[in-house]
C-alpha cells in the first residue's frame, strides 16, 4: 500500500489525507460520544438501582433483625417495580441467604449471575464491606448494599440486575452515528478535493520548471512566486539554489583534492586515539590485579612474622615473670594486636574499595554481638576512667540473619572512636528494634560519648578515608582514619544508614540502622516465682542504672532508681518508702553523704530485713569473671549485660549455683575422642604431619603441641609433605598455604588424589575469602588463621583428634622430613 501511495499526485496525496483526517475526527467523535454515552448508561442505572436498593434496604431492616421471613419477602417484593431487577437475595450478619426475590423467568438468568459473582471466594469482600459494591458483568449487574439498623450492620442485600436495557440504548447510539457518520462522508469528499487543488497548483509549477532545468541544464531558469506563504519560501529557495550550484561545483572540486588527506590523517588519530584508549585500560586492569596481588601478598608477609612475636609473646606470658617483665610482655601483645588491627582496616578497606568483600547471611546474635564487643573494649574505657555502658532493649533480643563479623567491626570501630576522643564521663552503647515490615526488623544502634564532639566542617568529613579531626589527631590518638569510613561502608553494603549528631564540647552520637531478617526470640526469662520481684538498683552513672532498669523490666521485675547512695539506703531502710524489695543492685564504690560505705551497713543493718544484696564491681585485671567473689557474696562484673543480671537475680534469690558457672559441670562433646591415659606405647600416639616453609613458625606449632601426647613429623615443602605422606600413615594433616615450589592447595588437592581422607587444616596469612574457597574446594577440612593464639590450635586439635592436653602424661615424639 505504501508503494501505491508514492506513486499518486501530489494533488491525489492531498485529497487523500485531507479525507483521512475529516473521517478519521468523525470516528473518533463518535467513538467518544458511544464510550461516554455507555458510562452515563452504566452510571444511570447503578444510581437508580443503589437508590432503589436503599430504600429497601431500610425497610426491611427491622424486619431482618427480628427475623420475620415473611415481612422480608414483602419487602423484597418492591423490586418488581423494576423491569430490569431479576432477582435478589438477603443475607444476615453471618452471610447466610435469609431472604430472596425472583422476578417471573429468571431463575436461569439469576442462577448464571450467581455462579459469576460467587465462582471466586476472594468475592466474599461483601460479607465485611461496610459500602456499596457495583459489580458490572458482559449480561447483568451485581449489586451489594449492606443494611443497617440503628448504625450498625445486620446484612447484606445482592441485587441482580438485567443489562438488556443498556444494549438496547447502546445499539440505537450506534444507529444514529452510523447515519450521521454516511451523510458527512460526501461533504467530506468535496471539500478535501477543492483544498486540494488550490495546495497543489503551486508545487505542480515548480515542478514543471525543475524538469526543465533537469533536462537542458538552463541554470537561468527562475520560478515567479505566487504567493508568501511556504511554498513562495520554496520557490525563492528554488531559485537561490540554481545560484548557487555553479559556486558548489568549484567547491567540490577544491574539496575532492583534500578529501582524500583529510580523511587518512583523521583515521590515523582515530586508531591513536583507540590504541592509547586500550593501553589504559589495560595498564587500569593490570594495576588493580597488581594492587590485589600485591595486598594480598603483603597480607601474608606482614601477618606471618606476626605469628612469631604474638605466639612467641604468649609462651613467654606463661612463664614466671616479675612485675616488669609481666609488664614488657603485655606491652609487646598489645602492640602487636594494634598492628593487627591497623593490618586488618587496611585490607578492608581495599577490599571494599574493589568491590570484592562479600557479605554472610547466617544465624546470630546482633545483641550478643554488643555485648560482646563491650566486653571486649571495656578494659580499655576503664584504663581511661570512663564508664562504658551497654544498653539492650527488650525489644532487640532476637536472632536475626547477618554477618556476625561485620557487625562485631561496626560496633567495635564505633566504640573504639568513641574511647579514642572521650577524656571525662563515658560511653554508652544501645540498640532496640521495631518490625519494619513483616519477618523485618529495623535495628537501631546507637554509641554515645560525652567526649570533646566536632564541628559542622568536621562531621562533613569524618566518614572520608584516611582523615580525622585535624592534622595532630594522628600523632595523638593513633589510628589510620579508616574506622568510620569502614563502619558507613559496610552499613551502605548491608543496605542501612548511619547517621552522626555532635556539637563542639557536647559529646557526639552516632546511630546505624539496619533492616535484618527476623529468624526467632531470645529472650532472657526468669523463673515464674521471681517474675515481678521488687528489685532496687544504685549504680553511680545515671545511664549505667537505666540500662540496668531497662535489662530487670524486660525480664518482667519490678525497678526502683536510687538518685543517691542516700537515696538507696532510704530506700533499703523503709524511709522513703514503704515498698519492701527482695535484692538490691548496689554500686561497690557507693558511699553516703557521711563517708560510710553503703554495703557495710546493708550488711550490718539488713540481714533480718531479707533484702539480698548484689555488689555492682570492676572486674579485677586478670581475673576470669564469676557471679561470686571470695567472700560469697553474689557479684555483677561491668559492664553489665542482661544476661549476668538474671543469673545474679536466679543465685541471689534461689541461692543456688549456676551450672554455667562451674567448670566441672559443663557438659563435653559426646563425639569428641578422648586424650589418650599416659600411653606407655609410641605406637598409641596420634601422628601429625606439619608442613610449613618459616621455621619461626614450625617452632611456634611445636611448643603449642607441646601439651599433647602427639607424634609430629615436619615438611618445610609440598613435595616433602607428598614423600611423607607415602611413606607414613597420619591422623591429622597441618598444611601451611603459601610455599615455595608447590603451594599447600595443590598440596592438598594431590594427597586426595592419592586416596589420603585424614583431616587436613589449612594454616594461612590470607584474609581473602577466595583463598578460603580454593582450600575448601582442594578438599581442605578446616582453616588457622595466623597470626593464631594457643586456644585456637588447642581447639582444632580437639575438634580433630580428641587430644585432652594432659600436660601431666604428655610427650612427644619428633620426626623431620627435608
């Protein structure tokens, strides 16, 4: 059709689409005027009919609630006055048919409607609605008024109406438009034709003086205008290009000479430009496998060294020391540990940086990952005279699905910051949670100092790599400036926010909020006869006595604060008021107003009171924390979690011994192997293949070994590992990742090619989750991070081979391969 077309006049085109238009306005018109015509059909009806429905609706109200069948029949019975109403049904408050009108005829017709709007049980909305519902099917319209008595719903009314009057009133709108659309088609055709023509005329001259001018190249030839319209535009265009072609050819023939060169000297910048644009980026790509490479490699160097002093350190804590001895070694851990950490920001960082840090999803704790992160930073706050509070909501007490790892470095690059820049008062550490969506919890953490604070210009940058406070910030306080822009990275990675509030000299706030998957409760819940005890809590920091009241309310006690030591004692005695309190949590520092000390008469004056007392203390540097102190007395270690609360409460009012708390009531893995009695026999011993290239640390191994009743047979290479290995038969198999010659992965992979099943743990610098994936994959059983410390090896040969360590019946025996 589109070829026909471009062989037609001008004139014809112009007719045509003068045509095409004035009929193509006339079926929309009336398109327009049917699909509006239906609407005002269709809302015609639905108005009468929710009318009609209404008044019978309230008439037969009272006659439904006092359940007279027959009234209701009468009632229903109005819709006769209705053609195009065939039936309809009443329906009580519990949905069930009560009463129904039929119109003469129309069971079949009802019968079809019911099975249309009662086929689909999402339909039963009706049954609950408190409005009307119009429903408008291909032959009727259903109808649900709901019927009300005295303001309150006591049914529902379903009407089915008849649209054969709507397709009626429809079909003569068609008729009419039809009509109406034949007799304008003609005048149409006349005026499309004489528009036409007074169009093309025009055109048609120029059209005749350009095949002129094609055929005997008179250039001189001029078109007269006829008009200024567009087509005049044309002509004098026309007329101007035959002007101008003689200037174009002498053009052309000066461009022609130089085309040819410009186009070779173009293509030879085109293909510079490309080479230089692939030689960049694949210098960009070879840089940033270099950069992993080369991290990934410092990662093993810097890490590996770190196994002998830290190893090395811990051996030489065990042994006897005097005070500044003690006191150089620990200096010597500490600084190693911070060069760990430094270590560690560094790598993930770049890891972040790369995109290549992946993200676990598994069961945890987010609470108990405070918690334990408080634990472990808390020496810190005290060494600087600071209080450190941790502040669980009840509401945050779930297991959630995350990773462990990455909330434990957020929450402890926050507390970490916040110990850093806080000289006077403390810190403390909340979170609590409301279910964002259903299964979702939104998570809220919040760290709070009471240190020096920032300024605006300061907060705008304190999320940026590498940068802190102000330029002496380093050399003071230490550190990379990696730690907050690590903590919103990995929010941003988890999908959450994090927010900074501070001002000059006020203290500074930082809050992350992240939406985790809810997996179940873990509440801490306390034996039924000691929920809604009356408890009494003094601690000397107003927030250390609001998270202690907050942790005793979720578990269902009841909590009086005591502002004072005086306050508290009040309060113990009866003075204040009258409430009698089964425990007192009280502060050991506590003294009143005229320096006595507050547990010295709560145990003097209230041993015939029942008030039990838990002393709120420090725990001592060294010491592995207990519920009890020497004296028996039941004692709460800060910082204080909610869990070492209900075990003070259960010891202190039940006045049993934990379980938990007593080493030789823990139970043991029953699948773990036990240590062997003090074998007489070499051949009882387990034998253990070490393979590792430093020397330093096959020393370290060794002395770690040392308290287990084991044969060791070192290989400082693969290939000495695979002779070994066909010589001898090993129960367990220590096999160092980075060697020279042949690494410990295809190590691995060829010991299982030769049928050897016996554990085998790698022992790897690599922090790269793709390392731990190529072990996995050789066939590696488990993985030593180094730098490791003596528990951690200790676990790993207990998990494997069962050794108890007996260090009273232990040898070993020493086998060396080269």
């Amino acid at each position: 059709m589109k070829t026909h077309l471009n062989k037609l006049s001008i004139h014809s085109k112009i007719s045509i689409s003068i045509l095409a238009t004035s009929l193509f306005v006339l079926f929309l018109f009336g398109t327009i005027f049917v699909i509006a015509e239906v609407q005002a059909i269709r809302s015609e009806m639905a108005s009468n009919l929710a009318l009609t429905t209404d008044l019978v609706g309230n008439y037969a109200s009272e006659a439904l609630i006092q359940k007279k069948r027959m009234d209701l029949a009468h009632v229903l019975a109005k819709f006769d006055v209705r053609d195009d109403v065939r039936g309809a049904y009443l329906f009580n408050h519990a949905g069930d048919p009560y009463a129904s009108y039929l119109a003469p005829e129309s069971y079949g017709f009802v019968s079809r409607a019911i099975r249309d709007d009662f086929d689909d049980l999402s339909l039963s909305f009706w049954k609950h609605s408190q409005q009307q519902k119009q429903i408008f099917n291909r032959h009727h319209l259903s109808f649900f008024s709901p019927v009300y008595f005295r303001d309150k719903k006591v049914g529902t009314l379903y009407v089915v109406s008849d649209l054969s009057g709507l397709y009626r009133r429809l079909y003569g709108a068609l008729l009419a438009g039809l009509i109406v659309f034949g007799l304008l088609v003609p005048i149409a055709v006349l005026i499309s034709r004489v528009l036409a023509r007074s169009l093309a005329n025009p055109v048609l001259v120029l059209l005749e003086k350009m095949t002129h001018v094609s055929n005997t190249g008179d250039f001189k030839v001029r078109v007269e205008r006829s008009s200024a319209d567009e087509i005049g535009q044309l002509v004098d265009g026309f007329n101007e290009m035959l002007t101008q072609i003689e200037l174009r050819d002498q053009r052309l023939l000066m461009y022609q000479k130089n085309l040819e060169a410009t186009v070779e000297d173009r293509t030879k910048k085109l293909k510079e430009t490309v080479q230089k644009l692939e030689a960049s980026v694949e210098a960009a790509e070879a840089a940033n496998i270099a950069k992993s490479n080369f991290l990934a490699n410092m990662t093993h160097e810097l890490r590996t060294p770190l196994i002998g002093v830290l190893g090395m350190n811990e051996l030489l804590s065990r042994t006897s020391l005097n005070t500044h001895q003690q006191s150089l070694v620990e200096t010597v851990h500490s600084s190693g540990e911070n060069l760990l950490a430094l270590i560690n920001d560094v790598l993930d960082f770049s890891k972040i940086e790369a995109e290549c840090l992946e993200l676990e999803a598994v069961d945890t704790c987010y609470f108990e990952v405070v918690e334990e992160t408080a634990k472990l930073l808390y020496s810190k706050a005290f060494t600087k005279g600071l209080y450190l509070v941790c502040d669980i909501d009840a509401s945050s007490r779930w297991r959630v699905s995350a990773d462990p790892v990455r909330l434990r470095q957020i929450i402890f690059n926050l507390l970490s910051n916040a110990i850093k820049f806080t000289d006077r008062g403390g810190v403390v550490v909340r979170l609590d949670m409301a279910e964002h969506q259903p299964g979702i919890g939104r998570f809220t953490l919040t760290v709070e100092d009471s240190g020096r604070g920032m300024s605006t210009d300061v907060q705008q940058q304190v999320f940026d790599a590498f940068v802190q406070a102000d330029v002496t910030t380093t050399r003071k306080f230490g550190g990379t400036g990696l730690g907050l822009s690590i903590v919103q990275q990995l929010t941003t990675l988890m999908k959450g926010d994090v927010r900074l509030e501070s001002q000059p000299d006020e203290g500074t706030r930082f809050t992350v909020e992240l939406d985790l998957p809810l997996i179940v409760p873990n509440q801490v819940s306390l034996p039924a006869d000691l929920v809604g005890r009356n408890v009494l809590v003094y601690d000397h920091s107003p927030a250390q006595r609001r998270a202690l009241k907050s942790s005793l309310a979720g578990m269902g006690v009841q909590a009086v604060m005591a502002d004072s030591a005086d306050h508290a004692w009040c309060c113990l005695t009866g003075i204040s008021t009258p409430s009698s309190f089964d425990v007192a949590f009280v502060a050991q520092e506590s003294r009143l107003s005229d320096g006595s000390r507050l547990l010295d008469l709560c145990a003097q004056e209230l041993k015939s009171t029942g008030v039990r007392i838990v002393e709120i203390a420090e725990l001592p540097e060294g010491q592995t924390p207990h519920m009890s102190n020497t004296s028996g007395e039941v004692v709460l270690y800060r910082p204080i979690i909610t869990s070492d609360v209900a075990h003070c409460l259960i010891r202190r009012i039940k006045s049993i011994e934990l379980v938990a708390n007593r080493s030789d009531d823990v139970a043991t893995n029953p699948g773990a192997v036990s240590a062997p009695a003090c074998p007489d026999r070499a051949s009882d011993q387990r034998h253990v293949l070490l393979v590792e290239d430093n020397a330093v640390t096959r020393e370290l191994v060794m002395l770690f070994l040392g308290k287990f009743d084991l044969r060791i047979t070192q290989a400082d290479t693969g290939l000495a590992a695979l002779d070994a290995a066909d010589r001898e038969t090993f129960d367990m198999i220590l096999m160092d990742c980075n060697m020279p010659e042949m690494d410990g992965i295809e190590t691995t992979r060829r010991l299982r090619d030769k049928g050897v099943t016996v554990p085998i743990v790698a022992m790897t610098a690599h922090i790269d989750t793709r390392i731990y994936q190529a072990c996995t994959e050789a066939g590696m059983n488990d993985a030593l991070k180094k730098p490791f410390h003596q528990s951690e090896l200790d676990a790993l040969i207990n998990k494997w081979l069962g050794e108890g360590g007996d260090s009273e019946c232990s040898s070993l025996t020493l086998d060396v391969v080269e």
